[in-house]
C-alpha cells in the first residue's frame, strides 16, 4: 500500500500561499481573504462604523494588497501585514470624509459614526446598545478593544499593527473596558457578525478586480 506524505495534510500557511499566487494562482487569494475578512470587516467598523463604506475599503485593501504581494518581506505575518494596509485605508477614508464635510461647511461636530442595522439573531434593541456603547469609546480606546477583546487579536499582533509599546496597549484596553458599561457582559462579542453574504460580496468584487490585474 502507497504511503501517505504526510505533508500533504497539513495546510499550507498563509505565507506559502501568497509565494503560491505570486507564482500565477490568483485564485489561492480568495481563500486568504475569506480567513481575514471577519478580522478586518470588524476593525473597519471600529474605525468607520458603515456597512457599505466598510465593504469598500476592505476591497481597495485587498486590491492594494495583493498588488503588492512581491512587497511582502515576511518580516511579519501576513495577517499583521494586510491588517496594517487595512488600517491605513481606514484611516485615509476618515481623513476624507473629514475634508469632504468641511468643504461643504456642515457641523465640525458631526460624528461620522452613523447607526447602522446589523443582520443577525440578537435583539435589535440590545445590538443597538452594544454598537452604540462600543462606538462611543475615542478611537485609540475602541480600536484596541476590538482587536484584543472582539477579534482575539495577541497583544503583541496588536502592538505591531498599532506601532504600540505592550503597556500601552495594556492601558487603552483597560481603559476601554473601564468606559463600557458593566452590563455589557459576554455580549460584545456579538457586536459587527460577518455574514456569508457579505463574504461572498466582498470576495467576489475583488476576484474580479485581480482577474485583470
């Protein structure tokens, strides 16, 4: 009886796939985005706070990034990397919006962070109250929360994405936490579900787009 290669079982890690797709198999990066896009669908709300403005940058972040794949050093991991190209669309989106309201003279006070109705099976009330509660933390303090407390990320893929020292992040977490109120409980996690649907969009907009890259 044949032997089994025993490497032929264990998946192929993030950085073997992009080497892969590197090499011509454009469509490995599909599987790569439907492993990130929870991570980055929840940071994009953190910072954004719109369905529909999220899901566009989340498709320029990809684009961008697989552009770049030959730029990928490895120096991190590829979550640490594409999390940080993420960040920064994020971040320029805001920074636009901001210039694209001042130019139009609207309230300087306005807050970007619009209620949005999540899909899913909690309470419509009870979703509200932990986006809003959520929302309301300042950027550096909600941010953080999310990464560590939502999406699980290590403090120390936290500093690295947020160019923090491990105190400071441990600071602005507990600060977070310290600013939420005490009956949010276990329920935050619940906060900005990624739907299939949504996956599907966004995976199939950008497959699009690389296809004639």
């Amino acid at each position: 009886m044949a032997m089994i290669d025993q490497k032929t079982l264990i998946a192929p890690s993030d950085e073997e796939i992009v080497e892969r797709i590197t090499l011509g198999e454009k469509h490995l990066f599909e599987a790569l985005m439907r492993k990130f896009n929870q991570r980055l669908y929840r940071l994009g709300m953190a910072i954004i706070n719109d369905d529909d403005e999220v899901e566009d940058v989340m498709q320029t972040a990809y684009v961008n990034a697989y552009l770049h794949l030959a730029d990928f050093q490895k120096k991190s991991s590829f979550g640490t990397w594409l999390t940080r190209i993420f960040i920064n669309e994020c971040l320029l989106f805001v920074k636009n919006q901001k210039k694209k309201r001042k130019a139009l003279e609207e309230n300087a006070e306005k807050d970007f962070h619009n209620e949005t109705p999540l899909n899913g099976l909690m309470n419509t009330e009870l979703k509200n109250i932990l986006e809003k509660s959520i929302a309301s933390l300042p950027e550096k303090y909600r941010l953080v929360f999310v990464m560590r407390e939502v999406d699980e990320m290590s403090t120390n893929e936290t500093m690295e994405v947020l160019n923090l020292s491990e105190s400071n992040v441990k600071v602005r977490l507990n600060r977070a936490k310290e600013m939420l109120r005490d009956d949010l409980g276990n329920y935050y996690k619940q906060v900005y579900g990624f739907h299939l649907t949504r996956c599907d969009r966004i995976v199939n907009a950008v497959m699009n787009k690389i296809a004639v890259a």
